[in-house]
C-alpha cells in the first residue's frame, strides 16, 4: 500500500509540474498588442504644445513661421512576419499636437509575439476613406468637402509665415484628396512600409517620428508666397503635398 500511495503521489507531483510548465508556455504564445507613440520634429528637434504660436522655425525656402495648429491621421497599421503573412492592427489615430493625449495608440487586435516588419497608412486609404462613416472624426470637424471629393482630411498644418517682418501672413497646409477637375478625384494618402524588423513582445512600444520641415522641401521646394491658403482645391498643390510627406515620417525608437 505504502509503494502505491507513494507512486500515486509522485505521478500527482509530475502532473502538477508538467501543467504549470504549459501554463508558463501558454502565458509566452499569448497573442499580444504594440503600443505605437507619436512624436513631432523639425529636423531633429522636438515640437511640442508649448511650442504652438511660441517657437519659430525657418523652412527649406527661407521663410520664417509658426505653428498654429497641426493635426494629422495615421491608419491602416498592418506587422508582416517573417514569412510575409499581414496581421492587420485594427484602428486609427487622429493625432492632435495640442493634446498630448493623442500622442498614444493602442489598435483592437493583437499578433503572436515575433519579429515583424510595420506598415501603415498616412490619412485613409481608398477603402477606408468613406465620407462621414467615423462619427469620432466628424465631431473633430476632421471631414473633406464633399465638393473635392469628400471622406477626410488627412493633415490639417496651419500657421503664420514671414513673422520675422512687419508683415506676418497665415498659411493652411491642409492635406486630403485631390480633386482632378469637377467630378474627377484622385486618392492621395501615402502607404509606408519600414523594412527594420521589430520584436513584438506583451510590452512593445513603437514610436512613429514625424518631421515637419520635410514638408517644405524633399522633394518638391515649398514656396510659401505662392502655396499658403486656398489649398484644399489646388490639384497641383495636394500632389506635391503627397510627394513631400513620403518622407516625412520614419521609425523612431523601439522600446520593450
């Protein structure tokens, strides 16, 4: 009796050891979610709230000018394994520079962790871009005019240029579909896909840097006398807009 109560109680051990080996296994394969953050530069050097209306900047042609208000959309965030399968990162963020609250994201789904490559979209692609279909954004006034072809903005930059003369002027870089002619729209978000590989882990944190003196300058040269206001409707504006911010956002740092 001895020997079979003694063999009842090693196998009870080994279950008992076995089982919290699978749930130590299981808590490693659990699907988790990234945390991406949102920073703003000009060339290197941070924007902040403080800095709206405060700090003055000099872009690539010469002009002297301040930030008033800048909101921009980042969606459409997809990790590519190793193998080249998508995971998509349900969600969108409207990034406010005035609220640093907006500067954080978390998507709805998760992935397996791993090594992934990241992409996402600048403003809203052509399936996602449904004119009036986010009521979140249509409370932000974040809507593109039905007129020029509806759905949304994508970038909302507006400041002050020539503020280092006697004659300051307001400028509005307000980014969003381009309208060809009446009637006849082209889609103009931006698709970026970063080729660094990124370990995804339970407390991955991603930050995405955006660059605002890249606006006026690679590759299209922004003259601000001639591109201030009145952009929304300028074909040739909103495609020059669209090569200039294919730059302007990169891999910040990545942080576990």
């Amino acid at each position: 009796m001895k020997k079979i109560a003694l063999i009842l109680i090693l196998g009870m051990l080994t279950f008992s050891c076995t089982e919290d080996n699978d749930d130590k296994l299981g808590s490693n394969n659990i699907n988790v979610t990234p945390t991406f953050t949102f920073t703003q530069n000009w060339d290197d050097t941070a924007i902040s709230p403080s800095d709206i209306e405060n700090t003055q900047y000099t872009n690539a042609n010469g002009e002297v000018l301040t930030i008033t208000r800048l909101r921009y959309l980042l969606s459409h965030f997809e990790l590519l394994d190793e193998n080249g399968n998508t995971t998509p990162l349900q969600g969108y963020q409207l990034i406010d520079l005035s609220d640093a609250e907006t500067y954080n994201f978390i998507p709805t789904s998760a992935v397996t962790p791993g090594n992934y490559t990241l992409k996402f979209v600048y403003g809203f692609n052509e399936a996602d871009n449904i004119d009036g279909a986010y009521t979140d954004l249509n409370s932000a006034s974040w809507n593109w005019p039905e007129m020029l072809g509806g759905g949304y903005h994508f970038l909302q930059f507006d400041g002050q240029y020539n503020v280092n003369t006697t004659t300051p002027m307001p400028f509005n870089y307000h980014n969003g579909m381009a309208m060809v002619s009446e009637d006849n729209f082209e889609q103009n978000f931006v698709a970026f896909e970063f080729p660094t590989e990124i370990p995804i882990s339970e407390t991955t944190t991603i930050e995405i840097q955006f660059n605002l003196a890249e606006l006026f300058k690679n590759p299209n040269l922004w003259d601000l006398n001639t591109y201030n206001t009145s952009l929304m409707p300028n074909y040739e504006a909103q495609k020059m807009m669209q090569e200039n911010i294919a730059s302007a956002f990169t891999l910040g740092e990545i942080t576990q």
